[in-house]
C-alpha cells in the first residue's frame, strides 16, 4: 500500500488474544469509519477461540501476525508492518465513533503530530460499566491521566514504541514519551468506547492482581510522575466532583470498585515482591529412578477420603489399581456418604465414618490406620498416571530432607491446576504457580515450593512429627497450607516432580469453575472459606500482618465471594451460602471453632 500524499494512510493496530466476542463489534466501527484510507493489521496472540475467523469474516482485506507476549509486543509488531502515514492503536474491544480517524488525520495534517482521541466505557454492559464510565469522564481532558493512540508513524519510532517491560500501562508510558519529546498533539471531538468492561467484582479482581504482579516496571520509570497518575486521589475527581453527585449509586459503586481495584493490586504487586523462589530444585530424580518401584510400592500406604461420590471414586480406585496389585496399600475412607459404595472392592481397608468428619479429620483416621514408610493422599475426583506412585516414593526415599512430594495436577482440558504454590503473607490469597498454562511451560526436575494440594506423598514420620491435619482448626480448605507451615518449621522441604502427571476431573472454564475454585458450591464449604482464612492468618503470621489481613484485604475477599454467591448458581439458596459464610467468617474473627463444628456438621 502507498501512502497519496492527498488521503494519506492509517494503519489501524488491533492487538487480539481470544478476542472473538468483541472483534467483530470493533471491526465494524473500523468499516463504518467516513475515512477511506484505511488498512487494518491484527496482531493475534495465538487465540485458542475463533478471533482469527472472525477477523477475515469482518475486514476481509486485515493482515494477520501472529505474535506471542503482551500488548507492547503486539502492537510495536503490527507498527512494523504498517505502511501507513499514521499509527492508530485499537484495542480488540473498541468501538470507534465514524469520524474519528478523519478528524484525527485532519489535525495532524494541519500540524500537530498526534491526536488523542477520548476513551470512555459502554454503560450497558454492567453496574461496573456504568461506574468506569463516569470515572473514565471525569478525565476528559485532563493531561495526566490520558494517552495519545493516534500518532504519526514516524514519530512512533523515533520515541521508540512501546516499552515491552511494562504490562500494565504501556499506553500512558508512551504518552509520556511523546510528550517529553515535545511532539504536538490535539484533541478530537470523537470518541472511543471500551465494551470490555467487567461485568463482576471478580473480574476487576483478577484482572487487577495481574497487573500489580508487573506494575514495578511502570512505578520504576518515571517514579514521582507515576505515583501521582496511580494516586486514588486525582485532581480530576475534585473538579468534576459535581458528576459524582449527580449519580448517587454510581458514587457508592465507584468508592466500592477503587477499593477492590487498589487493595487486588497491592496484592498482585505483593505476590510478585514477596513471593517464594519456585525455581528448579538442584538435585534431579536420576538416582530415584533406578530404584525397584515395587520395592518403593510397598512402602506406600494410598488414603483416599470420599463422600457422595461414588463415579469419581471408582474411577480413581481404577487409576491407582496397577500400583495395588504391586503392593501399595489403599486405605478408603467413606466420609458418612448418604449411600455407601465401596463395599465391591477387595483387598483394601475399608473405613466409614459414623459421622461426618471431613476431609482432614477422615486423613488422619485412614493415615492412623496405614502402616507403610510413605503416605499418598489423593482426592477421590483425581486420576493419578501410571508411574506416579513409585515416582514420588523415590524421591522420599532418596532425599530424607524432603518431606512432601507432589505431581503436577491438570485439569481435563490438559492445563495445569497446580504446580506448586504459596499462600500470600498479607493478603491470605492462595496463589498456584503455573495455574492456566501448558504443562509444556514447566522446568525439568523437581521444583521447589510451599504448597501441596488434593495429591501428594508425605514421609509417615514428618507427618507424624507434625501432628498431622489440625483437624479441629481446618476441617477442610486450608488444611494443607497449614500443615505446609508446620513442616517447614521442621525444616522437611515440598517438591513438585514435574514429570508426575495426575488428571483433576474439575472445570476450568466458565462460572461454575469460579464458584468451585473457592469453594462456595454448598453451605459447609462456604463456611469454612469464610472462617479458615482468619485462622490461618492469626496462627501463621505476625500480629501485624494479621491486622493488615483483617483491615485491608478479608472485607475486600469478603465482598468478592458474597458477590459470587449472590449470583451462584449452585444447588443452594443464595441465602444458605450468605449466612453460612458470614457465620464463618464471624467465628474466624472470634476463634469460635467448637461451636462452628456443630454449625455445618
């Protein structure tokens, strides 16, 4: 494409991952442009949906790139191979107004050399929509909290694009630069509007964690002028405090959406300055493997706790049959199931529970009835592969200072549920390292961590030393974490074999998965999410992280789960869960431990 020096060219830049909800929307409002020059280069981070289909569907003449890595790399990819006199940066989940891009081309072309354009949000996706919106019109044209995305191509390049260090605020770097370069730039009347707002409080959260895992990269340039861009308190809100005013609701909605936002990126910024080194462990399983693994099996006693679950149960007995008929020793343990299952199955030992003792409280029963070196607890909806029994006891066997051994856990869809992890020292949150990726993505060998969950192998004798499950403080959720705790104080270390592989039968995908990721799909696991936290935070932390915990961050995770419970569709009523999880986190709060057994029992 060359550029006529009388309709010059615009190269619109549409950075894509997943993105086929909204592309075809933002693609449109590019056709529908009065502007007549214009080429379209989409930059796809590899979607796994139909984005690419969608774009050829749409804008049958884009160029497609295909690009891993953040926005930055993206968008300074798609400027390369733009032929264009102008540079115009789209999200994927933009609508531009129709004249836009001729009035921006019309300011350029009379001297400026960028145009910024007013980004503001579609209200009628949500209640949060709504919020962004007035927030977001509140900065019109404010010069500290805005970014030129309209530039000449040339002067793009010779600020140097976008920095690809920083994740979370690129586009306000680059603006930055522009304007420290002493180009011109000139507002336009059209505008810009976002339609991928969040819908939930948790999309703000996790959203919001991510980019304070990488905001250091932004704070750290331009240090003094960043602080007052993230400040909670900007000059704009002052002056157009009479918008807020006018919209009593959405005021309440904006105070509660900044508090969220703020407190999920002090969190995100603290899981990426105080985390734990998962780094490879030094010392592989070379040695392990040459061991006999029946000799190694029967070392092992399998307990495996099930309640009302009889389908994932047999298959998982399935699972593990070939490491029992070699020697390993299964213990069940049915946690007072409305009908008991289990009764077909020979050659094991076979416990059931009078009454309900939960998960942790039915470990220690079946570990108390196991006589072997090695103990592998496995959940009852895991599928555990072949080898992974002997594997795990190998590495007990030939590391003594390593007290838990853990595969790596993935979900049906072939992506990894867990890999290791930690539990954030402030915030309370569990972080799962790895959580989402390919298992292509893990290092070799064994990595080191903090955390085992649902599958893994401890030595009997570190177990024992440590007391086992603390039942009585965390009949279920938590129960390993605090038992991580407690063998570390006992210096016993926690290995994830990355070449262990067991299948976890849960849904990764879709609000379903949001509601069973934190537990709240009935009354008893709603209440032990509300309280377990509060105990694990006063029992394994200072009194002054502790007081952080309960005043910053648990009314923040507390308005997140009470939102999701609001909006669950789980087999309960919303009022079940609510109370049941407030009751919780009121017993966390006053130590009530007894009394909230008899609660949910």
């Amino acid at each position: 494409m060359v550029d006529d020096p009388e309709v010059p060219t615009v190269s619109v830049v549409i950075p894509t991952w997943n993105s086929a909800k909204s592309i075809r929307t933002t693609l449109a409002s590019i056709t529908n442009q009065t502007y007549p020059s214009i080429e379209v280069i989409a930059v796809d981070r590899f979607s796994k949906d139909d984005t690419e289909l969608m774009i050829r569907q749409s804008f049958p003449g884009a160029t497609i790139i295909h690009a891993g890595g953040e926005r930055s790399l993206q968008k300074n990819t798609g400027a390369k191979s733009a032929k264009g006199k102008y540079v115009y940066f789209v999200d994927s989940d933009f609508v531009v107004e129709p004249g836009v891009i001729a009035e921006a081309v019309a300011a350029c072309e009379s001297g400026f050399e960028g145009a910024i354009i007013h980004n503001t949000s579609d209200p009628r996706v949500s209640f949060w929509s709504r919020v962004r919106k007035l927030e977001r019109d509140s900065y019109y044209r404010d010069p500290e909290h805005v970014a030129v995305r309209f530039m000449r191509r040339e002067l793009f390049f010779r600020i140097g694009g976008f920095d690809e260090d920083i994740i979370a605020g690129e586009d306000y770097d680059l603006h930055t630069r522009v304007l420290l370069s002493g180009a011109r730039l000139s507002w336009v009347r059209g505008l810009e509007f976002h339609i991928g707002e969040p819908k939930r409080l948790t999309d703000v959260v996790t959203k919001h964690i991510y980019y304070g895992k990488n905001v250091l990269n932004y704070v750290r340039k331009q240090f003094r002028l960043r602080l007052w861009q993230l400040s909670p308190f900007r000059r704009s809100y002052v002056s157009n405090m009479h918008m807020f005013f006018e919209n009593p609701s959405l005021l309440v909605g904006f105070v509660l959406y900044q508090y969220v936002r703020y407190a999920s990126t002090l969190a995100g910024l603290l899981a990426s300055t105080l985390s734990p080194a998962t780094a490879p462990h030094p010392r592989f399983a070379s040695s392990a493997s040459a061991l006999d693994p029946i000799q190694l099996l029967q070392r092992v006693s399998i307990v495996l706790v099930t309640r009302n679950r009889a389908s994932e149960f047999y298959d998982c007995v399935r699972s593990l049959q070939s490491d029992i008929e070699r020697g390993a020793e299964l213990v069940v343990v049915d946690d007072s199931s409305d009908i008991p299952y289990g009764l077909d199955l020979t050659g094991i030992t076979r416990i059931a529970n009078a009454k309900r003792m939960f998960l942790n409280g039915s470990r220690n029963r079946g570990a108390s009835s196991g006589s072997r070196d090695f103990i592998l607890f496995v959940d009852d909806d895991n599928s555990v592969g072949p080898g992974v029994v002997a594997r795990l006891a190998g590495l007990l066997e030939v590391y003594r200072d390593i007290g838990v051994a853990a595969p790596v856990i993935l979900t049906d869809s072939g992506r990894i549920w867990y890999a290791g992890g930690w539990v954030s020292p402030l915030s309370g949150l569990t972080v799962f390292n790895y959580r989402g990726h390919l298992p292509d993505n893990l290092p070799e060998g064994q990595i080191s961590t903090h955390l085992f969950h649902s599958c893994f192998m401890v030595r009997r004798s570190a177990f024992e030393e440590a007391g086992g499950f603390d039942a009585e403080n965390f009949p279920m959720y938590l129960g390993e974490a605090d038992l991580s705790e407690r063998l570390s104080k006992q210096r016993y270390q926690v290995i994830v074999d990355s070449g262990a592989r067991i299948a976890h039968h849960i849904p990764d995908r879709g609000f379903s998965s949001v509601l069973r990721n934190v537990h709240i799909t009935e009354p008893s696991r709603a209440y032990f999410v509300g309280r377990n936290r509060i105990i694990f935070m006063r029992k394994h932390r200072n009194l002054a992280s502790y007081f952080i915990f309960v005043i910053v961050f648990l009314p923040v995770i507390a308005l997140i789960h009470l939102t999701l419970i609001l909006t669950s569709r789980a087999g309960h009523k919303w009022t079940t869960l609510a109370g049941a999880y407030l009751r919780g986190i009121l017993d966390g709060l006053s130590n009530r431990v007894k009394y909230g057994k008899g609660l949910v029992g």
